[in-house]
C-alpha cells in the first residue's frame, strides 16, 4: 500500500486508502470529481514536495496527474528581431525541472532560475514558486483548470491567477485566513490544474537576478549570461544550501516515472560527486548515499509580512524590505531565517540530542527528516521554532507547507 511517506519529499505520512494515478484529462477530471460527488476526503497530489502529512492512515482519495507530456504550440520559432515569444504547454504532472530542463535546451528564457525546485508543473502556479529573482508568474500566460466548485473546466489568465509573494488564487482557495484552512477545498486548492501554458523568450541567454547567483557566476546583477550556465550556478548554489530533493527517491517503486530518467541520472550523478568530495561511501545498491538535509518540504516557514508599528519592533540588524500586506497596505516584509537563527535555533538545531528530525545542517529554514523521522516529530520541532520565535520576537511564524492533520489549533 502507498504511503505518503513514499511520495513526499519529507518522507513521512500515513498508509493511503485510494491513491490513483490517471493517464488522461479525463481521467484525472473523473478522478477529482468522483471523490468530491462522494463526499470522500481528496488530496491532489503533485511531487509532494509542499505537503507535511499526519502519520494516521488517510482514509480518501489521493490522486496523482501520471500525464507528464511537455509541447511547443507554436508552429515556429520566431526569428530575430520580431516577437520572440514562444509558448510551451505543460500538463500538470510533469516533473518542474524536467520543464525547466527541456526549456534551456531548446534556447528558450524565463525560468532557468527557478531550476532545481523540486514538484510538478500543476503546483507551480498553486503557490508561485519563485527562487533567485525570478517567480513562475512572470511566465504564465494561462492555466487550465478543473473548477471543483462549478463542476466545468476553463482557462484562468494571470489576472485571474492573483499571483502574490508565494499566493495565487488556487492557494487562497483553500485557506480563510495565512495557515488557516478553509473548510470547503482544502488541502486541495478549488481549481485543479489541468495543464499550463507559458509564454517564453527565444534566447539562450538570461538575466542573472540575484546577488548570490551573480556572486556565484562571477558577473553583477542584471548581467546577460547563457540560460545553460545560469541553470548550472543555480544548481550548485541550491545544493550547497540542501535545497535541492534527493534524486535517490525516484528508487522508490512510488516514484519510479514521476521524473524523466536522463535528468534523474544527472541529478544522481551531481550528487556522487558531493558524496565523493565529502568521502561519503555509496550505499550497497550502488546509489549514492541519501542528503538528509534535503528530506524536507525546502522553506518551511514563510518570510513574514508586517504592518509598519510591528516592523519597528524588530532589532535594528533584522533583515527589511519592502511588501504588500494582505490587506493591500504597504507592509515590511522580514527573514524569517534570520527570526529562527536570532531566537536561538541554529542550523542543525534538534529539540533533543537524539531527535530524529532537525533544521538542515546547511540552512536554518529547512526542517528536516534525518531518516526515521515522523510527522509528529516534524510538528515538535516546528511547534519548538514557532515558540522560540514567538517568545525572542512576539512573530507568528505560519508554515508554508500545506499541513494535514499535523500543526492545526
Ligand atoms: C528541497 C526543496 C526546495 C524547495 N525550494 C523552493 C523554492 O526555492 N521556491 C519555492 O517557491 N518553493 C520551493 N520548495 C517548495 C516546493 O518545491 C514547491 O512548493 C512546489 O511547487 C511543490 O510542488 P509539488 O508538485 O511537490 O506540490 P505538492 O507538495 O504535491 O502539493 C502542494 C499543494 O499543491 C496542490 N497541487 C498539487 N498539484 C496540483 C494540481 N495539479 N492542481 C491543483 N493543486 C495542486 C496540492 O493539493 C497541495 O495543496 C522547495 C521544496 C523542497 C523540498
């Protein structure tokens, strides 16, 4: 029986009672709305890589888009100097790095910066994934969803889409309030994603949008560089912070075709060579022992946004940069990174010397599992974090995981 432990990042979760894997848009259609005519409780499940769930057997439905194909509409590539856009279309299910992937190597622009961010193209858009500068909204031009509540299909546009600091209005579906479920569609947003369709630049090169990157790379910010390049920096620095997944998950039989095989060969490969640097032994199946660092759900917690009288509470040092409120008012966004490290909870920080989950060794923001953690030990050391914060900064720290059964009231 599948386990969400066999099919999230954070390797941990309870037996699945129905989990289907459809093969078509009608299947997956039928799936979803099966489950919600039945009243039965639903998980749309994409690489399960934003998703920390309880360890109780999950008595629903769990469905998994098993449709992965990546096209290019657009009859031809446009030549230089007239629109050089070019649309490429993602069904829901295919791995996001695969599309990262196929996009550089075709000479396309746009994402190359959000290369390594482990899930599916469906959940891209569901919280805006965004890394080094760049955010998937910028590249969207339009989703197809099934709409839960309206029982039709249709075509949401960005406008539609709301996109926000890791937000969208598949995200808002499903909560009444930041971290607080809503009760009609969650953990599943109301719209599911059928597929996306996104409007690209023909280049082969990109803008370096992030300090760190340009840091990496060598050059300053804002500078042009080769998409294949800026992919490769972004690779190194996300696995340097343990923010990439592990590749040695696709050995799960769970996992075997979530992502295309040449490009989990690649990642294995980046990973051995660590693993050799480091002088750490492969395991006795010959694949390259596992990073802990990287059993997690990547940030676990969200930067919080302030209203101003709040933001004038914080230490002189804390971090500071202009947002938006939720209300729409002009708010100071903080690291909650740098909250979690000022209250005390360093990298590596467990709640007891024996615990078997903790902050990643390499970044303060990860929660990790070390191997034979479970949900709950997961919630103990998150509820630990929230706390230290709460009692250094008086900060509410809301999880940007999709939570189930674990961290509620
Ligand atoms: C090591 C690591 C690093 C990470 N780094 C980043 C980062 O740099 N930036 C960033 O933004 N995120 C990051 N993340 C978080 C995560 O990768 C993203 O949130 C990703 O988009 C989740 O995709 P998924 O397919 O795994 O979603 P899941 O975890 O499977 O699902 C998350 C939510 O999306 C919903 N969903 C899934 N598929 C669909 C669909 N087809 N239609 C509608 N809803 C759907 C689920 O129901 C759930 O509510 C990181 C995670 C890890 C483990």
């Amino acid at each position: 029986m599948t386990s969400f432990a066999d099919i999230t990042t954070m390797g941990v979760g309870g037996e699945i009672a129905h989990f289907i894997e459809p093969t078509t848009r009608v299947g997956l259609i039928e799936a979803v709305e099966d489950a919600d005519s039945k009243g039965l409780p639903l998980v749309v499940i994409g690489g399960g890589s934003n998703m920390l769930i309880a360890d109780e057997p999950f008595n629903g439905v769990v469905v998994r888009d098993a449709r992965r194909l990546i096209t290019v509409p657009d009859e031809a590539a446009p030549v230089e100097g007239q629109d050089r856009t070019v649309h490429v279309n993602a069904e829901a299910g295919a791995n996001w790095d695969d599309f990262v992937a196929f996009t550089v190597e075709i000479g396309l622009e746009g994402v190359e910066g959000l290369s390594g961010i482990p899930g599916t193209v469906g959940a891209s858009v569901v919280q805006n994934i965004g890394a080094y500068g760049q955010e998937v909204a910028t590249s969207v031009e339009s989703v197809e969803v099934w709409d839960r509540e309206t029982k039709t299909t249709r075509d949401l546009t960005p406008d539609d889409l709301h996109f926000g600091y890791r937000y969208s209005a598949l995200k808002a579906s499903m909560y009444q309030a930041p971290g607080v479920p809503a009760q009609e569609f969650f953990p599943t947003p109301r719209y599911v994603v059928l597929s996306v369709t996104f409007a690209l630049t023909h280049s082969a090169q990109g803008t370096v949008g992030y300090g760190q990157l340009a840091k990496a790379l060598g050059v300053e910010v804002g500078d042009r560089m080769d998409t294949k390049e800026i992919r490769e920096a972004v690779l190194k620095v996300r696995a340097a912070k343990g923010m990439l997944e592990d590749p040695t998950r696709y050995a799960l039989p769970a996992m075997a075709d979530a992502k295309r095989e040449n490009n989990i060969l690649a990642d294995l490969q980046r990973l051995s060579a660590r693993n050799d640097a480091s002088g750490i032994e492969p395991t006795e199946d010959g694949l390259p022992a596992p990073d802990y660092n990287r059993h997690s759900c990547g940030s676990f917690f969200m930067n919080p946004i302030l209203p101003a009288n709040q933001a004038a509470n914080l230490p002189e040092d804390a971090p500071r940069f202009e947002a938006v409120l939720p209300n729409g008012e002009p708010g100071v966004k903080t690291s909650a990174a740098w909250l979690i490290d000022h209250a005390g909870c360093h990298k590596g920080f467990a709640v007891a010397a024996d615990a078997p989950a903790s902050l990643s060794t390499q970044h303060t923001l990860a929660l990790t599992n070390r191997g034979k953690a479970t949900a709950k030990d997961i919630e103990r050391l998150a509820r630990t974090v929230q706390q230290r914060v709460r009692d250094a900064f008086g900060i509410e720290l809301i999880p940007e995981p999709v939570c189930v059964g674990v961290l509620g009231e």
